[in-house]
C-alpha cells in the first residue's frame, strides 16, 4: 500500500495522509471509529486497532515506532477498561 503524505511547511499539526487502497473497508472503518465534536464540527477519528493496523500495511519506516507505542497504548487502555 502507497500512502501520500500531505504537511504544511508551517503548520506542524496540518497533516493528512491518503492511503491508496482499501485494506479495511470504509464502511467498517466508520462504524467502529470515535466520533469527537469540536465546536459544531464532528469529526470521526479511527480506531486504536484499526489504526495500528493501517500503520502495518503502509509498510513505511516511520510507522514502526508508532505500532510499538500504539500497542502499548492499546495495553494500557485495555487494563483500565
């Protein structure tokens, strides 16, 4: 899988990545992300495991660092659930 990352030069937190594929599908993906509503702006945010998951088939560098912290994340929500 391909993915475009878009950044802005300035605004550090600007960024958005378009994955080329479809590894799991969007209908899939809506349903179980996080919806968080900002001002009158609802936003849905992927899941942890979907996430980790998108990050595995992107098969890029930067992103095995971000799995190992992501499962630990996901380690140390599932004892607070």
């Amino acid at each position: 899988m391909y993915v475009l990352s878009f950044f802005h030069t300035k605004k550090h937190l600007n960024n958005v990545d378009i994955l080329t594929n479809e590894p799991i599908k969007f209908d899939l993906l809506n349903k179980k992300s996080k919806k968080i509503k900002i001002k009158n702006i609802t936003i849905p945010v992927v899941s942890l495991e979907h996430l980790i998951c998108l990050k595995k088939n992107s098969s890029r560098a930067k992103d095995v660092d971000d799995i190992t912290n992501l499962k630990a994340i996901k380690k140390i929500k599932n004892n607070y659930d």
